[in-house]
C-alpha cells in the first residue's frame, strides 16, 4: 500500500500541475516526482523490467537540484504523461498485490 501511496500521490500531483500555481508548489513536485521515478525504476529494476528506464529518466527530468527549464506549454504534455505513468504504476501494484 505505501508504494501505491507514492505513485498516487505523485499523479495527482502532476495533473494538478497543469494549473497555474506558485512556484513553491511546483518545487513540491519536483522532489516527490523525482523520489517517485527514482523508487519506482528501482522497483522495475529488481524486477528485470526494461521501463526502469523510462522511470529513472523521470526522475533526472525532475530532479531539483539541477532543474531543467522548460516552457510551460511543453511541461503541461510532460505532465500529464508523468502522471499515466504513474497511474500505470499503482495499477501495476495493486494487480500484483491481490494476485
């Protein structure tokens, strides 16, 4: 369930990001987006799953220490697809957890 939680999380958070918001928010989402890529490529890693790629690259997309500036317009698209992947992830979840 904590790892459902994480990926949840970080989703919604990234469909909420299409909005305009203070920057402070979009600080928030870096550091949980680039925590949630980071754990789930582990995840996918540990399981012989090549999309731990895709996951890791989430993560260095979204890492605050060295934030990459994009224009808004091309962030919205960056967004909402972060967010699939994510929701891919606590569907991925929870299908392994009732099997």
């Amino acid at each position: 369930m904590g790892k459902r939680l994480i990926y949840g999380s970080a989703a919604i958070c990234c469909v909420v990001a299409v909005l305009p918001l203070p920057y402070s928010f979009y600080i928030l989402l870096r550091i949980l987006v680039c925590f949630s890529g980071a754990i789930a490529s582990m995840e996918l890693k540990n399981e012989g799953n090549t999309f731990w790629l895709l996951l890791a690259g989430v993560a260095v997309l979204f890492i605050p220490i060295l934030p990459i500036y994009l224009e808004r317009g091309i962030w919205f698209f960056i967004d909402l697809a972060v967010a699939g992947v994510f929701v891919w992830m606590v569907s991925r979840n929870k299908s392994q957890t009732n099997a």
